[in-house]
C-alpha cells in the first residue's frame, strides 16, 4: 500500500504491482512446500528428483525481481548495493 500512496501509478504499474505481488505469493507457497517436504522426492526408480516446487519458486523469484525492475520505481540505492559490472547499464 505504501508504494500506491507515495507514487503517482499509472494503471499498467498498477497491474505490474498485482503480478509482482502474485509472484511472491506463488514464491513463498512453494518455498513452505519446499521447507515442509524437502528440495527432492524418489521417484518410482528410486532415484532422487527435484520437487516441482524448485522450478515454481526459482521462476516466481525471477519474475518478481524483473517486475520490480520494470517498474522502475525512483527510489534510493542502499549504500551496501554491490558494484555494477562494467560494461552493465
């Protein structure tokens, strides 16, 4: 809410902010999955296999960071934010 009262959004930002926030949702259901039943299952060869939730929560982190990134908010940087690679915009 805080980013809605302190932003002048249009309303494809605000549509990112939805998506950015069912990203984390989907992220943070899988990683309870993930902390309740562990990263892998044997399947019926009794080989070890990752959960399916490894890709859900690998994919739902990847597309809320890039969402935030396209929306581009202006806010400061923290102080402790590692240098850019050169070359890197």
């Amino acid at each position: 809410m805080a980013v809605i009262n302190n932003y002048e959004l249009e309303e494809h930002h605000l549509k990112l902010l939805t998506l950015a926030g069912e990203a984390w949702d989907r992220c943070q259901d899988a990683r309870k999955m993930l902390d309740r039943e562990g990263v892998t299952y044997l399947n019926k060869f009794n080989e070890p296999r990752a959960r399916p939730e490894v890709a859900i929560e690998r994919d739902s982190r990847l597309a809320f960071a890039r969402i935030l990134r396209e929306i581009n908010l202006d806010i400061s940087v923290p102080e402790n934010r590692p240098p850019r690679i050169a070359g890197k915009e």
